[in-house]
C-alpha cells in the first residue's frame, strides 16, 4: 500500500497532524466491514458505468476502472489482499488498491459520490443476497417439514394448552401449525426485501452532487427496483436493517417454540420423537445422556437475535439527519443477525426431516389425560341437551375415570349412563381418540384427511415460489 500508514490521504489534506493511533484502531470499521467488498465493488463498477454515461469518465478510463476493480476483488478473494487499519474502512481500502494498480485514474472513480451513499448502498446489496439466501433456507424447511407432516397425518398424539392434555391432534396436524410460523416469516422476509430494494448511490454526502449523474442507471445495473428518492433519507436510513432484525427475531422466537417441543418431545418423560445422533450430544459424566444441543442452542440462540434488534433501535433513536458516525455500529449487529439465522435454518433444515415419531407413545399419552372430555360434551349437545349441563355430566364422569383410572372410552356404557341417560352406544364413535380427530373434518382441522389435503396445498404454495 502506498499511503503513508500514519494518515489516510484520502482525506488528511485538511489535518495538521496524524491521527492517533489508538482512535484509527477505534474509528476504523475495516476489521468487520471488509465482508462487503463483493458488493462495493458491485457498486463502483455501476458507478463507473454510469461516469462514462455522463461524460465525467471516457470509456478507456471507465475500462480501466472496471478491470482494476476485477484484479482488486480476485486479489481479496486469493488473500492477497492486505488490509489496512489507517484507511478505516472497505471502501477506501478498495479505492487505495485501485489506485495503486492503474494509477491516477483510480482517483476519479469517487467522483460524484461519498462514503455516506457507497456504504449505505453496499449494505442494501449484500442484505439484498443474505436474504435471498435465507428465503431458499426457509423453503428448504418448509419443504421438510410439510413432507414429515404429510407421512404423520394418522399419527395421533395429544394436544395440549397450558401444558396439559386438552384434546386430541395428529403429529401432521401439529407440524403444519409450525410452517404456518413459517410462513409467515417467509411473508415478512419477502416484505423487507421489496422495501429495501432501492439504490441510494448519488445522493453523495447527503445533498446530492452536482455532477450530471443518471440515478436510474445505477439501480438498473445494480438490480434495484428505483433509486432512493430523498438525499437525506438515503444515507441515513437504516430501516431496512432494523426491519430484517426485526423479521430474524419472529423467525427465531418460532424456532425457539419449535426447539422447546422438540426438547420435551425427546425427554424420557414424553418419549415421542427420536433425534438422530449427528444432531446429539453426550454427557461427560453420565454415559446414557443423549443431549438435544441443536434445539436447545437454536432456543438460545434466539436472545442473541432479540439483542441485534434491540441493538439497531437504540442505535438509531436519537440521530439527527444525516449521516452519522453512529451509523458504523450498524453493521456487526446486522451481520451476526444473518450469520445466526442463516445457520439455525440450516441446522433445522437438516434435522427435521430426519426426526423419528415413536407413535405408540404418543398414543398412549393422547389416552390419559381425558382428550376426548370435550367431544362427549359435544356430543350431549347435540343430543339436545344444553351446554352448561352437558360440561356438568362431564366433568362428572372425569371425576369418575379419576377415581377408578379409566378413561372416558374406557368405561362401559352404563358406567357413562349413570351420569345422564341421554348418552347411549353411539357414544363410542366420538370418545375414541380416531373418531375424535376424524370428527374434526374441516379446513384447518385435525382430521388426516384434512392434514394431508392441507400438506399438498402447502407443498404446491412452497415449491412456486
């Protein structure tokens, strides 16, 4: 590098004196920031483009630009490339190499632009990918776990509310409510990425320049839908970080639903789910310990998430307009938010589909409990016998299964008729656990016609995408 290194000659033409060397260190960002590269030459490569457009470039210095800039990128991508501190950050740091590679051509690619608008437009495009690639880990989920419910549609097992057996559901059932989180998330995800899909390269420093710049060339060569339409918004914003956070935090408060079951499921308590053992862990002490780690971690996982967002709205709380030092802080946050999820994704994406039902055990916990209370309720019901009374007769009879260890299917007839005389052998159809959930034959119900009908409708909604 040809700078001296006590001083960035980017800038330092005003200054009397170097910087110190302990707030270089503290001012730089080129220690996280240098992830962006691919995308801040992206961006100066369509600004170059645009340059020779106006008139402000010829088209041998344009060409000269533009290959200076695919010898820096192969240089970063061999490790060659070697970083420097004193020049702060990717974008100078980049500009620099350039320099020293073509020479004083190099100088005039920041013509018409600033930092303010560069980075701001290097964080929308690599954002813009990160998210694109999440979308594809989403589906890739989604997929497994639609193709897991659909093979569980008979398997029966009980559902709950406030962690106690309430009424019979099928696994399929249960599973499909997860990717309904999904996808949702998808939805939320698909919204940030439209919003935030606009250039805000040319509103430079935060007031626009005065060279003729072409704004609509730029987002056209870097893939936005338009440019950013007010200077001082542009290099300032940062919503579309805030609002990714914000849709990573949904997304990992659902996984850590799901990892919070999935741990349950696996402990010898319920016994319902095996995990297979690349997803496990041992103890160091205790040999027959089969840990659930992925869920458990993803569920941690999901306070670091929260943090970033928090992170991001505090950050941005108080700043006047425009640009801001502040601003730096944006990016550690943000890039640990998509590491985070992009990595839970995967792990789940992996995991899932590979998850073993014990179904036997999950029948026989759907058999204690008194699943099927509310159906004998809906029964009497329709019997013609009001609602209060019916819940009366039936909680009566649970009492009765409580004090003799019968479940309501399990008692005979007359046992169930000393409580009303209403109730006669077609009571049986109900109070098994397969008539109660094939009772529930409607969209968005239980029944394993329902389940697989629902599995293949959102089967084809995933794979359309």
């Amino acid at each position: 590098m040809s700078q001296d290194e006590n001083t960035n000659q980017q800038w330092g033409g005003r200054f009397s004196e170097p910087t110190d060397a302990f707030v270089q260190r503290f001012t730089a960002s080129i220690q996280f920031d240098q992830r962006l590269y691919a995308h801040d030459i992206q961006g100066s490569i369509a600004h170059a483009t645009m340059l020779e457009t106006a008139g402000v470039l010829t088209a041998e210095e344009r060409d000269t630009i533009i290959s200076g800039l695919n010898e820096v990128k192969a240089d970063i991508e061999s490790g060659k490339q070697q970083w420097s501190i004193p020049l702060e950050d990717v974008h100078m740091n980049i500009e620099a190499a350039l320099t020293d590679k073509i020479g004083i051509t190099g100088k005039k690619l920041h013509t018409g632009r600033s930092r303010n608008d560069q980075v701001a437009t290097d964080i929308r495009l690599w954002l813009r990918d990160e998210i694109d690639a999440i979308a594809e880990e989403i589906t890739r989920l989604q997929t497994g776990l639609i193709n897991l419910a659909a093979g569980e549609a008979n398997t029966i097992m009980p559902g709950f509310t406030h962690l106690q057996t309430a009424q019979p559901v099928t696994f399929g059932h249960h599973l499909l409510a997860w990717n309904e989180m999904l996808e949702r998330d998808h939805g939320r995800l698909k919204d940030c990425r439209q919003r935030m899909n606009q250039s805000p390269l040319g509103a430079a420093a935060l007031a626009g320049t005065t060279y003729p710049i072409n704004r609509e060339l730029t987002a056209e060569l870097m893939g936005f839908d338009r440019p950013t339409a007010n200077s001082l918004d542009s290099v300032s914003d940062r919503d579309f970080a805030i609002e990714f956070c914000a849709f990573a935090s949904m997304l990992l408060t659902h996984m850590s639903r799901m990892s919070e079951e999935l741990v349950l499921w696996t402990s010898a308590q319920f016994n319902f789910i095996e995990l297979p053992d690349r997803f496990c862990t041992g103890s160091s002490i205790m040999p027959q310990k089969k840990n659930p780690d992925v869920p458990e971690l993803v569920r941690g996982k999901t306070g670091r998430v929260n943090g970033h967002l928090i992170s991001l709205l505090t950050l941005m709380k108080s700043q006047p307009l425009a640009y801001n030092k502040d601003n730096q802080e944006d990016k550690e946050p943000l890039f640990d938010a998509v590491d985070t999820v992009k990595d839970c994704l995967r792990a789940f994406a992996d995991m899932i589909p590979a998850i073993v039902s014990r179904k036997e055990n999950m029948l026989e916990a759907a058999k204690r409990g008194f699943s099927t209370a509310t159906d004998l309720a809906d029964y009497l019901v329709v019997k013609g016998m009001p609602f209060r009374d019916a819940h009366e007769v039936v909680g009566k009879s649970v009492a009765y299964g409580i004090e003799t260890n019968k479940d309501l299917s399990e008692m005979s007839l007359e046992e169930l008729q000393q409580f009303s005389d209403t109730i006669s052998a077609d009571v049986f159809d109900v109070l098994t656990l397969e008539g109660s959930v094939a009772a529930r034959d409607h969209i968005g119900g239980t029944s394993p016609g329902q389940v697989k009908r629902a599995a293949t409708s959102a089967l084809e909604l995933v794979s359309n995408r």
